[in-house]
C-alpha cells in the first residue's frame, strides 16, 4: 500500500474484499493509535498515506471532515480513532488490549476521556504560543503521573505489556519528544514513574515501528515553516 502520501492527483487504490484498509498520515498521533493496535496485534491491515493538505476528492467523499484515520472494510467506513483502535482490538486474534472486565474497561475509559493532552499538539499550528501550551501540558500530564502511582505498575494496564490505554495515551508522548528534539527546553518535570514508562514504552516492537523521531521533528519543524513533507524519510 501506498506509504507515499496521496494528494489530490493521485487515484484511489484498489479495494479488496475482506482486508481492512487505515487512512492515515505518518506524523498523525490519532493514526498512531489505530497502527499501534495494529502493529502489537499484528492485524494485516493496509495503510494507506493521505496527504492531508491536498486531500484527494475520492477521500473527501469517504471521509466528510476529511481527518485521518479512517478505518475501511467492505465499503464501509469508521472513524474516530478511538473507535478505531477499539473496533481493531475487537476483531483481532490474541489477548484483548482493552479488559475483558467490563469494570476495569470502564475505569480505563473513565481515565482517558478525563485526560486531555491535546495541548502538546497545538505547538506546532501555534508556535508563538509555545511556551503557554507547553506550561499548560505540564498540568495535564499530572493526572497521568496520579494514575501511574496509583496502579504502581510498569504499564497502566499491567506489569507484562502495554493495554489500549496505553497506546491511546502514548501517541502525545511521541509528540513531545519530537518537539523536544526541536526545542530541548520542553522539559517536563521529572517523575521516576512518568519516566520509567516512557522508558518502557519505547522498547515496546509496536512503538518502535512508528515513524522515527528526529524524522518526526523535521516533519513538524518544516510544519511550522507551512512546509508539508508527509514523504519525509521515505
Ligand atoms: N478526533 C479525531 C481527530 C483526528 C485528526 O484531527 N486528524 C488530523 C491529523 S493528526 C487531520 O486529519 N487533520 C486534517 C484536517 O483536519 O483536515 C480522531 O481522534 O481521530
């Protein structure tokens, strides 16, 4: 499939019956949730490049709002990535990544609908306002580090592996080491168990998968100069 972003000239790849196809874009961290689900469960699924800056019509049609990821089986459609990585986990053989308890899912989900980390990601749409978003992500990550303690375990979903609720989270973390590669005063404060899970995240073979970091960085310092390289390191 195409890792090469389509644009607007580009024609719509072929659909086979039965393969899930993902919409998605290298440095997306929504799309990075829906491809670490995959990339753990290793789901064979088609990943599919959009360039969401020249989006191609054919995707429009598909995608109204026009955002990556966009999930499609069978002509049918999802969106959201969080009902995406859901929706994989779901029908994906092995271990689910979201509990089977239906109490401990709540708890999860309680969890990550009450985190928001979105500031880290207004960085790079508004970099003047770096050093305001970055105070406010400090702030937003503590609930995290609470959460972290709380369950003392080297995942928030066990000892053994990362679960749904680490992955959902993880693709922000990503994020900010891109940008601390660009900006290295973005420190967060220093906590053992906040550090000792991005430390251990970032052995897990899903994470690593994902587009390298100093790539990443280049991506979003050419962002901030309204320079669109999705190809970037291919
Ligand atoms: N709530 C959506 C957010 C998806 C999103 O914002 N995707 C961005 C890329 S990271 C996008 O497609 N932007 C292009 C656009 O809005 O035109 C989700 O969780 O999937």
């Amino acid at each position: 499939m195409s890792l090469k972003a389509l644009g607007s000239g580009a024609s719509e790849p072929e659909a086979k019956t039965g393969v899930i196809r993902l919409y998605c874009h290298r440095f997306c961290p929504f799309s990075h949730r829906a491809v670490l689900v995959a990339f753990h469960k290793n789901i064979p699924v088609e990943i599919c490049n959009i360039n969401v800056k020249d989006k191609p019509d054919w995707y429009l049609k598909k995608s109204p709002s026009g955002k990556v990821p966009l999930l499609e089986k069978d002509g049918r459609v999802l969106s959201e990535s969080l009902v995406i990585a859901e929706y994989l986990d779901s029908v994906s053989d092995g271990a689910p990544l979201i509990p089977r308890d239906p109490f401990d899912k709540a708890l999860d989900q309680m969890f990550l609908e009450s985190l928001s980390l979105f500031p880290i990601l207004k960085i790079h749409f508004e970099n003047e306002r770096r050093a305001e978003f970055f105070e406010d992500f400090i702030v937003k990550v503590k609930p995290l580090v609470d959460e972290l303690t709380k369950r003392g375990r080297k995942f928030l979903a066990g000892d053994e592996q990362p679960g749904f609720v680490d992955y959902m989270i993880w693709p922000f973390f990503h994020h900010y080491l891109a940008l601390r590669e660009i900006y290295p005063e973005l420190q967060l404060p220093r906590t053992a168990v906040l550090d000792s899970w991005i430390a251990s995240m970032q052995q897990e073979p899903a994470v690593k998968e994902l587009v390298d970091v100093k790539i990443y960085a280049e991506f979003l310092k050419l962002y901030m100069e309204a320079k669109y390289d999705f190809d970037l390191g291919l």
